[in-house]
C-alpha cells in the first residue's frame, strides 16, 4: 500500500512540473551523446535518487549538481536498477566513472566515492557509458 501512495506522489510531481529535467551533451571523441537528465540540486533530492524506480528510459538519466566541488559518495541502497555513475568536474570534464553498479537491498550497501572532487554526478543505465563510447575526459555540455 505504501509503495502504491509513493508511486502517486511521484506521478503528481513529475505531472506538476516540480521534477527539473536538463538535456546534457557528452562529446566523447567520436561522437554527442544527449542524455535527458532529471535533476536532483537539494538534499533531499540527492538523498532520494533513483530510490524504488524500476526502470530508466534508454537515454534518461539523473544528474546530481552540488553547491561547490567537492568528494562524495554514493551507495545503491533501495536502488532497483544497476547503474553507471559517471563523476563530473565544475568544469565538465568526466574524470571517473564506476560501471555497471548493481542494486543493494540489504542493510549494508558497497559505498562508492569519488577519487577527485566533483560538481556533478550523473546516473544512467549500466552499460551506457560502453555503448555510448564514453570515457574518462569526455566533456560534458548543459543545453
């Protein structure tokens, strides 16, 4: 019953226009990726993520901005689909990237910190960096 309310609320919102959504350009040396990102800027938001979701379109993603740069880590807890979290520089400049992360849903989750400070994090489907050719100092670009 609790999931079924949450997943109301969650279609209320993104209804209302309260969810942000930001297509993002990765140039890699080959080619531009778009990525239509949602986008989580509060504490709340971070802290939620892409909790409980059961899918993710094919070019969709969730870009997590923080105030200034900084380390950070993420973890997968309650997360449904595996992921690959691509770190991001206040500069656009990907400088890490951790592959096809599988779901935690037991009390303990694998943490996952970033090696260098970052501005941005960006979550999409696991495997969509190696599809799409994306590397480390691929630059990303807001449009």
């Amino acid at each position: 019953m609790q999931n079924r309310i949450l997943l109301v609320l969650i279609a209320i919102l993104m209804l209302s226009g309260c969810v942000k959504r930001k297509e993002i350009e990765i140039q890699t040396r080959d080619r531009s990726v778009i990525i239509n990102a949602e986008i989580a800027d509060t504490e709340e938001k971070r802290e939620r993520g892409l909790m409980f979701r059961k899918s993710l379109g094919k070019n969709d993603g969730m870009l997590f901005v923080f105030d200034d740069e900084r380390h950070v880590t993420f973890w997968m807890k309650n997360t449904l689909i595996p992921l690959d979290i691509i770190f991001i520089s206040s500069n656009g400049t990907i400088n890490e990237i951790k592959e096809n992360v599988q779901p935690c849903l037991a009390e303990l989750c694998e943490l996952y910190p970033s090696t260098y400070p970052v501005k941005y994090v960006l979550e999409v489907n696991a495997n969509f960096t190696r599809i799409n050719g994306i590397s480390i100092g691929d630059r990303i670009r807001f449009l």
